[in-house]
C-alpha cells in the first residue's frame, strides 16, 4: 500500500474544483459510510463511495480519477438520499467522471465507450437508435457476443427497428454538441 | 461629571485587532471625559484596583469600561465602582470584544468601531443618575417542574435544606426516564433499584408537596414572588380514598391498551398504575380507552374498588401554588424513530428503540425480563443495535450528539450476553463516546469480555427476508458492504426536547434553543441558571445528559435556590419605569401594555395618574415607548439617553 | 377534464418499451387525462448526457421544455423515470442564472425555465386521482399478487423528485389496489436494478436485479409491476440472463403498471400489448383473476 | 470619524439585550466574521424601540437601521416584541412619506442562541445598505410632519386601540 505524504501530496485544487463544479462541500462528510452501506454497486467497486469522498477531502486526485468506481455509479440516488449531511454525493461521482474524461481517464472503457456511442446516436439522430448504439458498441469494443441471446427474444415484436427515426429538427440536436464541443475546447 | 474610560486589551483578545492606546487617547476628546487609559485585563484585580484608584485619585464621577460584553462583566465592575465610592449605576460599557475585536481583523475599522462604541457609553452615562435599589420580601417555598432524576434531587435537596417544595409531574407518577430503565451504566446497578428509595423518600418528606398528573397551566410574578397555576388533570380516581391495591387493574376489561410506560410494546388496562414502585402509587383511568368514557357504560372498577374511589364525573381542576423559585426539569424525549423509514420502524415490529429494549429487559416489563422480540416471542439470537439514530444526523435536523447512547447500548449488549449466552451482538457506530469515569473502560469490556462485534460505519436500510431482518450496512474501516441476517434491531434513538418545552418555557420567560432546549444562562459558568431571574434548570431539558450529570445538576440548582432563599429581602433591580407626574395625563395606555402588572392607576390632587409598583416593575421600557407624553422613563434607558447614543453616532 | 398535459413519451417509447406508451396513452384516454404529443421532441440525453457534462445534459433537455412552453402547456409528463429525473435536474439548475446562460447558449431557443415535468404516475395519482382510477375499473384484478418495483429514481433525491415517498412510495400500490389487486409489502421498491450497465457490465444487472427477482419471488408476488423502461428490460428480457448467472429459474412477469391498469379498464389487448413482453403475464393472470391458484 | 469614508457605511442597530444582543454576543464567542459597518445600542426589549428613534436616526445621517429582538412568543418580558412587530410594521409604511427608502430600515429575531444566524442578517443586511450607497442628506424634516407620523404609530403601537 502506498504512503500518502499528506504535506506534499494533497491536491488543494482538486478538492475546490470537485466543490465548484459539484456545488457540494466535502468537509461536511464524516465518513459515516452510509453510502458506502447503500450502495447498490459497491461488489463491484474498486473504491467504495465513501472513500471516494475521503480520497477527494485528502486531495488523491490520481487515485480517485483512475477509479473503476466513478464509471460504475448508475446516479441511482441512494447515496444522496441517505447522507445524513445533505451531501449530493451522485453529484460528486458525476463530476469526477467528468474530470476524468477531462484526463483522458476511464478506468471502465466499455462503459465509457457506450455512453459515448449512445450520445453519438443522439447527436445523428435527434433520438436514441438502439440498433444503431448496439452496433456501435458492438463494433467499437470489439463485444461481439454482447447481447447476442436477447436478439431472438427481440427481434421479432419489432421493439427494435431497423432503421433510426430520424427527427426534424435534428440539426438542433446536432447543434447542441457542436456548440459544447466549441465551448468545452475554447 | 467627570468620567474616566478604561479600554481593556483582554490580553490579545482585543489588543490584537484593536488599538485600544489610541482608543484610550481619543476618548479625551469627549466630552466630560478627564481620565483614559488602556489596561491589560480590566476585570483582574489590578485592572479592577486600577479603576478604584483612578476613581479615588482623579475624582471620576463615571466610568466607562470598553472590554468584553456587558452580559459578562456588567455586575463585576458595578461592584468595583461601589467599592470606589461611587453609585454603581454610574457606570457604562462598551463591547469592543464580541462585538468588534472577535469579528472581524481589521485593525484600522475595528479600532474606529471601538472609538465610536466608547461615544455611545459615554453620551449615555452623562444622563445617567446614581439609582438605589429597594428591597422586597421572598417567599421561600420551590416548585420544581419535572418529577425525573434530576428534579427528585433538587426537590429532595431543597426539602433537606428546609424549603417548601412543590414537585409538579405530568405522568401519574414520578420517576421520568430513570424508571424505565433496567440497569445503567457503567456500574450495571438495578436503576430501579437505586431509584426507588428517592422516589420513596419524595413521598415521604414533610417539605415536599407533589403534583403528579398535572401540568404548569400559567406562571405569573417574578423572582422571590411567582403565582403557578397548575392544572391538575382529572384521574377519575380519588387519590385520597385510593389505596394502589391494584384490584381495579385485575378487572378492568379493557386490557389491550399500548402501555406509555412501557413504551407502548406492551398492553396495560385502561385503569393503571405504571409500574410496582410507582409513587404516588395511585391508579388512574386513562378516559381515551376506558369503555365507560368511550362506550358510556362499563363501571366494573367502581364496582370492584374496595374504598369507592372511582370517580367517573372528575374535572381537571387548577391549584394555584405561590413560590418564590422555580426548578426546570422536565427532561428530553426520544426521536421519533418512523422519521427513518429505512430502518422499518414502525413497519417492522421487531425493529424497537433502546428504551423499548430496556423494557424488554426489565423484570417489571412486559416479558418478565426474558428478551422475547415483539413480532412472535421468540428469543432473538442476533441482535443488531444502530447507534446515532436522530443524533448527528443534519438531514433531519439532529446534528448534536445525544451524549448517552454509545453508553446504553454497551450496556445493553452486555446485558443481552447475560439474558441470553448463545447471543450474538452486533453495534453499528461512527464514534464510540465515552467521555466518563470508567465508561471507555465499560465499552471495552463490552467488546472484550463479552464479545460485542462493533461495526464502524452506518446502516444504509433494514428489510425483512423470512423471518429475518436484513440489515446491510457498511464496515468503512474494512471499507466494505456488510450484512447481518438479525432478529431484532435495537435503534439508538436520539434525544430531543421534552414534547411542550418551548411552551413551558415562554411561561417561564426563559428561552430555548432551536431544538426546543433551555437555554443556560451561560454555557461554561452559569449552567443551572437562565436569563429570568429565580428561574434554575436540571437535567435534559437544557440539553442531553446522562444520570449522574442529571443529578448533578439537580443538586446545583437546589443550591442556587438555597443561596437565593438564603436572604430574607431581595435588592430589585432599580433600572425601572418612573412616572413624572407633571408630564402624565392619566390616559392608562402604560397600565394596558405593561406586561407585569406593575403601573396602577392613582389619585394625585384629584387626578388620575399613572404609578410604577417598583419591585414588580421588570424595566422593559414598554410602557417607555407606549406614553404619548414621554411621561414615563425607564431609567438608564431614557428617551435622551436613547437619542443622545443615535445623536452621537449620527455626528460627523 | 382536466387541463391538457404534453406528452414526452422517450426514446424507449418508440422502440423496447412500446407497450409502456401504447398502454399509456390508452389508459390516459380513458381516464379522461388529455395527453398531448410534443412536436419533434428529441431525446433528453439521459444518463451519457450527465455523466459527461451537465451543461450539456440540461440543454438536450431543455430543447424539449422549451418545445412545451411554445405549446402553450405549463406542465409535460413523462412515463420514464430517466427522462424525467434528467427534465427534471434540467429545471432545478436552469433556477441558477449563470447556469441558465451557459445552457442557452448551447440552444438555438432559448429556455425560460417555466414548464414542470412530471411522471405520468404522478399525474395519474394527482391529476386524474384514485377514486376515478376505482370508479373506472370494469375488470378487478381480484386475486392477483403484485410487487409494485418503482425503481431508484422515481422518488430519490426526494428535495428534487417532490413526489411520494422516497424510501417507501405508495403511488403504484395505491393505484393497483384501487384495481382491486393485492399489493404485497416489497421491501426493496427503490433499490437499483443495474440500470444501463445491461450492455457493459451484464453481471452487475444480473446481481442486482436476481436479488430484487428473489424477493419478490419469496412474497409469493405473482408478477413485479414497473414504471420504468430500463428496470422492465433487465427484469423481463434479461431475465434468462439472470437466471442462467444466479443459477435460478424465475419466470416473474413483469409488466408495466400501465398495462394492469389497461386490463383493469379493459382496455383493447393491442394497445395494452403483453406479447410485447418477453415473460408474457396473460397465463398468470388469467389464472389469479380466474381464482384458481 | 465615526465611519471609514468610502469604506463603511452609518448603520445603526437596536437590539433587545436578551435574545439578539446576546445573538450577537455569541456570534463573536465564534468568531463568526461580520461587516463592520453596524454600530450596535443595546435597549431591554424591542418593545422599547420607540419608531420615532429610527425615524431620527435616519433623518439625522444614518445609511441604515437593523432592529432586532428575540422570536414571536421567545420575550425575556412576555410580549415586548409583539408591540415591536405592531409598531415597526406601521414604521415601515411611514418612511417613504417621511422620503425615506424603506429598504434602509428592517427588523428581524435573533435569539441568543443564533450566532450563525447573527452573521448572516448583519452581513446581508450591510450589504443591502452598500447596494442603496449613502443617504441622501436631509434638509430638516418639518417637525409637523413628524409628529403625525408619532401620532399614527403610537396608534399602531397600542393593542387596545389597533
């Protein structure tokens, strides 16, 4: 286990742009774990949610940012719900998903790259195209066997149609990305 | 006048971010000031000595002191004046520390501030006038209102030092809290056991008189001369024919009622005596369950009283108590539990608090003493306790600690080893908090020898599965989810304010904090007392607190109403209302608004004219702002005084 | 009739969760709760959208609240609990100025940041209310066991959600009793059924939807009733997957409230559309509504 | 220099000296950090603060006025602050007659207890003042009008009478 020198390795700017971006403040937690406790997803965890927050109020960037955990939190709530604090700790993973995408980091890339593929959809379409997401995922991980089963389940009630529908105002849609894509890189 | 300013460094409490030699200096400036210095701790005995030879050597008429609150040191340099010859009215401070050195850091506006703070004490004590209290006779008789740990030792330590008691309890019975436990900690002593004697002893002292079922209908007066109503609930029983032979309560039909003193896991009937020790130990029908009340027909206790006591047509009735003190000791409550539905209270019966368990525990509870789980009776082998359960808890507005639980519950898994030595408990905790003589030890030995697992970290929810609870919750020091299929889960349910404190304390004057506990008068040096004079708190209802703390304080508030009681006059404070008769027209709008009717209405030269009763006047000022013809002043509050502090920080 | 709501049924509206609008529409119709479609509405961004920026989330949902006020509505209903935690988390912090301007920035129309989003269940529950709900009801779901599953953001956070309980709702419940079915206590109502991770991570949705399977297996419900696309997918179609993973044979029925309620109203079998689910729920219900059991 | 030019602006600050005084009292136990613009005169009750003091205050040069006694039903003397609240309200409608922006004027509760809260009503209420900037001089309101205003709010200030 490595030695965390708290002088020289607490990451101040990390801690206050996890607050700004957030609009929640970390000290407030006390490490009571009941996130931890609630946590639907905490088997599958590397760090569970609760030392998520004490790694961001000691200022482990690398370590929090480098989580498999911050790519599986479903934003299910329950921590929120349940902090005796009041702290939106769904808001925190969300943010350090954020940050992480900022860095280059997804220590889940499936996920990523699905969430990514589902919002290239959206930017293409206006709405979601599920056959076209599959495919996409599909040929971007390389998961050829990913859902194979459920297609004779599928297929054949015409849930999933074959071709997108397309919007009208799709530009719009598309707009919206490109103005945040000219945003984010300004 | 010739008036000498003192500006305190407060060591560098104030010094630090106040100039206070430049205050010092500048104040000569003012007018009638002829004397100022600056001095390191004005409230020590050289800073005390000092202002008493300046008075001497310079001939001050006045002093003004700018140091820490007037709400600190006010009484302190009044009697340091006295000694220096001169009125002790005569005197006025500014609050250069709270009020300015402790808020803010900046050196150049704080030291300004305090000039401009020093300005309105001095404006204002050139009108002041030297003022000599008068004297008023006491009534040495106490009531106490509360009948738990902590009023029982002030009653019965009043009683011993000679006073007239008047013990005022809601519940039929005196015993509060205490009673309802099984052992306490950390010495694992029967509480009823330890208890009992003192509640006898209550019952059997000359001195004391005890209200029980009654409640605090109003209180009128002030320090030395209080007037309580107290409403005596009707217990439909005579209590001077009742004999507590219990013959009613084997008959009384209607039996399934929730048992209050058993914390409602148990049923009791609807004529009862709480528990075997109770005292009084009367009976009382409870009119919301009892079939004569609800059906209109019944009267099987009546039949079956062997002294005819059975009152059926009984009224609440008010007794009016004059007492020259008053004791709060009306203790706390415990969170209400269903707030946390996560938990299943109130959903899943074998979900219960601490206080519930401690009845389960008890010989005189509703099991005999054998821990049976309230769904189907059977003996629970795992047991979970959750701690902190409405205490430090923001989102519902519980962010203090209870102080006592981490205490109870150790004691309760010790307990449960006891009962039941094929038992396993299991405590959630954040902090264990044992802050007392031998309690840390306590909570080890509850691990060490008796092999409570505790579990830091907090309990995210608890479901049924079968018969079983699931608990899942987490373990933050192996920083993983954990499990526990248990049995029964015990809550730690915090304390909050006894249920009526904020109304019992507007009728006290005092006040109360945002949770609805009385408010000390200060938090380190002043703790049994409030902000109205004659009026002391004991125990829980100024926050949480633990028995031997309760009783302590119990004992420290008998004292201050001994040390009151301990003259036979009291000195009123003479910074009251004054009528100039010239100016008075007799309209009567002060005697209407005055809250303490203290100014009547009398004949001078044929007319009517308004007159202060000096020792009820309580100096509000109310009637001050009320009279049209400014005719009415309190003094060392007057309208000049008043204007003349606005005048002086309005000048350029 | 009450005033006019506009519809955002969601992408899954069109394509997996068919019956979920179908049944929806239906049921509304007959309640007399004027649903009113929203021109070329688009998708909302659901969870992607969050988790990569907010800005950009609150926009892709705003485009479509700035659609309803151009309606002239106030209020949009949504049967999806993703869309509408998203509309929803849109509308809170648009409440902020400066956020409100770096979203309008990203719209070719602005938002004013006037229109509720709500839940189709809410609206059922409070707009159209239980006793018409009861009044209307010509087939009783007598004898039939539900689970009513709300899914873990329905009601969570509760200071955003503003509906029901968070821990323990009873909106479903009450709105299945007054079809005259059984609701049996579910203790794990809003425990998260693996969400989106189906694709990614099929062996988190296999755990946590096994578990919430077997729960409602060991109440004896004879079907789990839900309000959101993404838990009735991991519970119906998934559900071999789960079986095969958690070594289980479940073949719970998983409805939408919707189409018990279409049953209850009767509602033409087309449009309340149980061939559509992968476990169909006609056998057992046919057998609980028969009272053979 | 009773204010630092151009850095403070002239509020003046009654406070009953049971609940809000000692409110501000407890703020400064911790070290709660506060403006300093606020010059605080200690009264017993609210019920002391006669309107016609405020209205002086302003006509004689202060940017600003904060009255603050202990909550509805929480007075050390029963009922004070119930007058207050009845005259203040009636103070509030009178300044602008008076040709005062009545946004210099509020009045609030603070109990003793409240230190936190303390800070916040001083600071949200200087800078409230600091956004209205200094007050415009007065030339000597006429002593008629000002008498009129007493009259009408010692009417509002009597029970009986409201």
């Amino acid at each position: 286990m490595n030695i965390i020198n708290l002088t020289r390795d607490h990451d101040e700017d990390f801690v206050h742009r996890v607050e700004e971006e957030s609009g929640q403040k970390v000290s407030l937690c006390y490490q009571c774990g009941n996130c931890t406790a609630g946590c639907p997803y905490t088997f599958a965890y590397d760090i569970p949610v609760s030392q998520i927050m004490r790694l961001v109020q000691m200022g482990q960037k690398k370590t929090v940012l480098s989580s498999k955990s911050i790519w599986l939190c479903a934003t299910c709530e329950s921590c929120t719900t349940r902090c005796p604090n009041n702290i939106d700790v769904a808001c925190i993973m969300d943010v350090l998903r954020h940050m992480a995408r900022r860095e280059g980091l997804a220590a889940v890339p499936q996920v990523k790259t699905f969430w990514d593929s589902f919002l290239d959809s959206v930017r293409a379409h206006g709405r979601v195209f599920e056959m076209g997401l599959l495919i996409n995922y599909v040929t971007k991980t390389g998961r050829f066997w990913t859902d194979m089963d459920l297609g004779p389940k599928i297929l054949p009630k015409g849930k999933l149609a074959l071709k997108p529908h397309d919007i009208q105002g799709k530009e719009h849609v598309a707009r919206i990305f490109e103005r945040f894509d000219r945003e984010s890189n300004s | 006048m010739r008036i000498g300013v003192f500006v305190c460094h407060c060591g560098s409490n104030i010094e630090g971010t106040v100039d206070t030699a430049a205050v010092a200096k500048a104040t000569l400036e003012f007018p009638e000031v002829v004397y100022a210095t600056d001095t390191m701790y004005a409230c020590s005995e050289p800073g005390q000595d000092g202002i008493i030879q300046a008075i001497k050597e310079k001939n001050l008429t006045g002093v003004v002191v700018a140091s820490c609150t007037p709400r600190m040191h006010e009484p302190t340099f009044r009697k340091a004046v006295e000694r220096a010859g001169l009125n002790r009215f005569m005197f006025e401070m500014a609050n250069i520390r709270e009020h300015v050195s402790w808020i803010g850091k900046n050196r150049e506006a704080n030291t300004n501030k305090s000039l401009d703070l020093v300005r309105i004490a001095v404006e204002k004590l050139r009108r002041d006038a030297p003022l000599i209290p008068s004297k008023f006779s006491v009534n040495k008789r106490v009531m106490i209102i509360g009948g738990g740990v902590a009023g029982i030792q002030a009653a019965l330590d009043c009683a011993d030092g000679g006073l007239q008691v008047v013990l005022v309890e809601r519940e039929s019975t005196i015993g509060g809290k205490m009673a309802k436990l099984d052992k306490t900690f950390p010495t694992v002593d029967c509480s009823s056991c330890i208890l009992g004697p003192k509640m006898v002893d209550v019952a059997q002292h000359p001195n004391i008189t005890l209200h029980a079922y009654s409640e605090v209908d109003s209180i009128g007066g002030y320090v030395g001369n209080f007037q309580v109503k107290v409403k005596k609930k009707a217990t439909y029983v005579d209590w001077e024919l009742c004999t507590g032979c219990g013959a009613c309560i084997e008959k009384c039909p209607s039996k399934k009622n929730p048992d209050a003193f058993n914390e409602k896991i148990g049923p009791c009937t609807s004529i009862n005596i709480p528990f075997p020790q109770a005292i009084p130990k009367k009976a009382y029908i409870d009119a919301t369950t009892c079939r004569q009340f609800v059906k209109g027909k019944c009267g099987v206790c009546a039949k079956v009283c062997p002294t005819g006591a059975i009152r059926y047509d009984m009224t609440d009735e008010i007794v009016t108590e004059d007492v020259g003190a008053i004791v709060a000791a009306t203790g706390y409550d415990l969170f209400d539990i269903k707030k946390i539905p996560e938990y299943g209270s109130g959903t899943y019966p074998d979900v219960i608090t601490g206080l519930q368990y401690e009845r389960l525990l008890s010989a005189s509870g509703p099991t005999g003493g054998h821990i049976k789980r309230p769904s189907d009776g059977k003996e629970p082998k795992n047991i979970v306790f959750i701690q902190c359960v409405g205490s430090r808890d923001k989102s519902l507005d519980r962010p203090y600690c209870s102080g006592f639980c981490c205490m109870y519950t150790a004691k309760q898994t010790i307990l449960t080893k006891d009962h039941i030595p094929d038992s396993q408990s299991y405590v959630f905790y954040m902090d264990i908090r044992s802050p007392g003589k031998m309690y840390d030890e306590f909570t080890r030995r509850a691990m060490e020898e008796y092999g409570a697992r505790y579990i830091r970290g907090r309990v995210a929810m608890v479901y049924p599965k079968g018969d079983k609870l699931m608990v899942r919750g987490a373990d933050t020091l192996a920083g993983t989810q954990v499990e526990i299929e248990a049995d029964l889960v015990v809550l730690a349910a915090g304390a909050e304010a006894a249920k009526g404190a904020p109304q019992l304390a507007e009728k006290l004057r005092i006040s109360y904090d945002k949770y609805g506990f009385f408010m000390e008068s200060h938090p380190k040096l002043k703790p049994v007392e409030t902000n109205t004079a004659g009026v002391y708190l004991a125990g829980s209802c100024q926050g949480p607190k633990d028995i031997p703390q309760s009783v302590g304080q119990g004992s420290a508030a008998a004292a201050k109403v001994l040390a009151l009681f301990s003259k036979d006059m009291l000195e009123s404070d003479p910074q009251i209302s004054r009528v100039d008769i010239k100016r008075c027209v007799g309209c009567g709008k002060c005697i209407m608004t005055c809250p303490f009717k203290a100014i009547k209405e009398v004949e001078f030269r044929g007319q009517k004219k308004a007159e202060v009763i000096e020792t009820v006047c309580q100096g509000c000022g109310i009637c001050t702002s009320t009279c049209p013809q400014g005719a009415i002043q309190l003094s060392h509050f007057t309208d000049n005084q008043i204007l003349a502090e606005v005048n002086a920080l309005c000048q350029s | 009739m009450s005033e006019a709501i506009a519809y955002y049924p969601g992408c899954s509206g069109l394509g997996t969760s068919k019956e979920y609008d179908t049944s929806t529409r239906a049921v509304c119709a007959a309640l007399g709760l004027s649903l009113v479609d929203i021109p070329d509405w688009s998708c909302c961004g659901s969870t992607p959208a969050h988790t990569k920026d907010h800005t950009l989330s609150a926009a892709l949902s705003a485009r479509n609240l700035q659609l309803v006020s151009d309606m002239g509505l106030k209020a949009a209903a949504t049967p999806c609990p993703s869309c509408l935690t998203n509309l929803r988390t849109a509308n809170h912090r648009i409440e902020g100025d400066a956020f409100k301007a770096k979203v309008n920035k990203l719209l070719d129309d602005p938002y004013g940041g006037d229109v509720n989003a709500i839940s189709v269940l809410q609206a059922l529950v409070e707009t159209v209310g239980l006793d018409t709900i009861a009044s209307a009801v010509r087939t009783p779901l007598k004898g039939l066991k539900v689970a009513c599953y709300y899914g873990c953001i329905m009601n969570r956070p509760p200071e955003l959600m503003a509906f029901d309980d968070c821990e323990n709702p009873m909106a479903m419940d009450n709105i299945l009793t007054a079809l005259g079915a059984t609701v049996v206590p579910f203790p794990l109502k809003v425990e998260c059924c693996g969400a989106s991770y189906g694709i990614p991570r099929p062996d988190v949705v296999a755990k946590l939807s096994g578990k919430l399977l077997e729960a409602a297996a060991g109440l004896d419900a004879d079907m789990i009733a839900v309000a959101c696309p993404l838990c009735q997918m991991n519970l119906d179609l998934r559900q071999g997957q789960i079986n095969r993973a958690m070594g289980t044979s479940y073949r719970t029925p998983v409805p939408y409230f919707t189409q018990l309620m279409g049953v209850a109203l009767n509602i033409p079998d087309a449009e309340i559309g149980f061939g559509q689910l992968n476990v169909d729920p006609r056998p057992v219900l046919s057998k609980a509504l028969s009272g053979a059991d | 220099m009773p204010v630092l030019t151009g850095k403070e602006l002239r509020i003046v600050g009654f406070l009953c000296n049971w609940c809000s005084y000692g409110g501000a009292d407890t703020a400064g136990v911790g070290r709660f950090n506060q403006p300093t613009d606020l010059r605080i005169i200690r009264v017993p009750c609210s019920g002391r603060i006669d309107p016609l003091f405020i209205a002086k205050t302003l006509i004689n040069g202060a940017d600003g006025v904060l009255v603050s006694g202990c909550h509805p039903r929480d007075c050390h003397y029963a009922e004070g602050n119930f007058y207050a609240r009845r005259r203040l309200e009636v103070l509030k409608r009178f300044l602008p007659i008076l040709g005062i922006d009545p946004g210099r004027f509020d009045y609030t509760w603070v109990s003793a207890s409240e230190g936190q809260r303390w800070q916040k009503v001083v600071t949200a209420f200087t800078e409230q003042i600091h956004t209205l900037g200094p007050a415009p001089r007065f030339d000597a309101v006429a002593p008629e009008l000002l008498a009129k205003v007493a009259g009408a709010i010692s009417q509002g200030g009597n029970r009986v009478a409201a």
